[in-house]
C-alpha cells in the first residue's frame, strides 16, 4: 500500500499547489500510489456526439494509434459508464458486463498494458462530462484489495486536480475574451447557418463573397474550438452566442 504521509503531501500539493499541468500531477500520482497509466479527458456533449476539450495519457502513441485505428472507441464500455454515470467504473466489471468491448481489452494486452484499473466520474459544469482513468499493473487479488484501500484518495486527487484545470481554464478564458469573442460578421454567418442557409444563399443575403463567408465561417470555429460548421452552430446556440431565427 501507499505510504499515508506520500498520499497527504500529493493531496496538499494538488490543492494548495494548484496542480493544473497534467504531466506533473500524473508523475505525482504514479510516484505515490505506483500506478501504470493515467487518462483524463473532458469532453462536450453535442447533438452529433463528443467534442473532446481535453485529453491527456501516459499510455503513449503507439497504443493511442491503435485505439483509433481500430474503432475501439465504439465500444470501449469505461468511456460509456463513466462519462455517462457518476460511480467509479471498474475495468474488470466492465469486462464482464459487456463481451463485446473483449477486443478492447485484446489490444491491450496485446501491447502489454494493464486490464486492471478503475475510472472516476468527475464533476463538472452543466453539458460537460469528465473523468480520470487510472491503471496499475497488479494481479486482479493484488488490485482488488489495493483499490479497496486507495480509492478514495483517488478520488479526492482526481477531483483537486480536475478543479484546478477548470479554474485554470476560468483564469485563462477571462484573459482571452477578447481574443474570442465573435465579431460581428461571423455572428451573422453563424446565425443565417443555423437557418438552414447554404454558403452561396449567405453570402446573397450579406452581400458578400461565397468566399467571405467560408472565412468567417473558419474563424468561428477555430473561436469556438469546433471542427464543424454543425458543432460551430451548436455551440453558438446553446451558449446564445447567435439569436435563433
């Protein structure tokens, strides 16, 4: 088990140090509590799907590549349960639960990653969705009675650390208000899509170019950190940036 005091210090660092650099926090972590690998994403909720706003993992690359390029993320059951549920989410339960996440657990094992671990639901703003993922390489006794005695300092680093993000996010989007906040242009652009209207039927009404058009268009999305016109204008409207027509 983790040494208590260790467990103490990286509490106190996390909340009174204001660790919001993720590589640290995971050196922390895995230095206190030996753990393998850690994950933390936020995400969007959107009409279409997620929009992933942050994302951060010591599993690497290589093991990132193959998670993508193999779709796992269609049936990776953690994600699911834990971007969707508010209790922790056990890897092996999830295993049992749902068969056809197997090829999930496959491809782990196949690069020599840890299937034991747990991921934590953490709190966050209404139409944001957020957890920490944490793997050790132990034996399925060795984790069970390891977790049973560590899970609520997990939780309670995790959700330190997820406070800092958001408050560092807070800090930094108060700063750069100006820098993204919508002219007016692109507001109108953004408003006249979510009418329905095309590029060519904007830029009539405007009295623009179609290309004109395509230029506001991208600057709200990067503004408004989308990759889609759709996103673009879903964000807009839920966050009343553009009037509904």
């Amino acid at each position: 088990m983790a040494n208590q005091q260790a467990v103490l210090n990286l509490l106190d660092i996390v909340e009174y140090g204001g660790c919001a650099d993720p590589e640290r926090f995971f050196a922390l972590m895995r230095r206190t509590f030996n753990i393998s690998h850690l994950l933390y994403l936020e995400a969007e909720s959107l009409p279409d799907g997620l929009r992933i706003c942050r994302l951060h993992h010591t599993f690497g690359a290589y093991a990132a590549e193959i998670y993508a390029a193999r779709g796992l993320y269609r049936i990776d059951p953690i994600l699911k349960l834990a971007l969707g549920g508010v209790r922790p989410v056990e890897w092996a339960t999830a295993r049992r639960r749902f068969p056809e996440c197997e090829p999930l657990f496959e491809a782990a094992e196949e690069i020599g990653l840890s299937t034991e671990g747990v991921a934590l639901p953490l709190p966050s703003p209404a139409g944001r969705m957020a957890l920490l993922a944490i793997g050790a390489n132990m034996s399925p006794v060795e984790w069970s009675a390891y977790r049973r005695c560590h899970l609520r300092d997990f939780q309670l680093a995790a959700n330190l650390f997820h406070a800092s993000m958001l408050e560092h996010s807070a800090m930094a989007g108060a700063l750069d208000e100006r820098d993204l906040r919508l002219t007016g242009r692109e507001t109108e652009v953004l408003t006249w899509s979510a009418a329905g209207k095309s590029y060519w039927e904007i830029a009539t009404i405007l009295g623009i170019s179609e290309r004109t058009v395509r230029f506001f268009m991208t600057n709200a999305r990067r503004k408004l950190n989308v990759v889609s016109n759709t996103q673009a204008v879903a964000h807009a409207v839920r966050h009343a940036l553009i009037p509904t027509i």
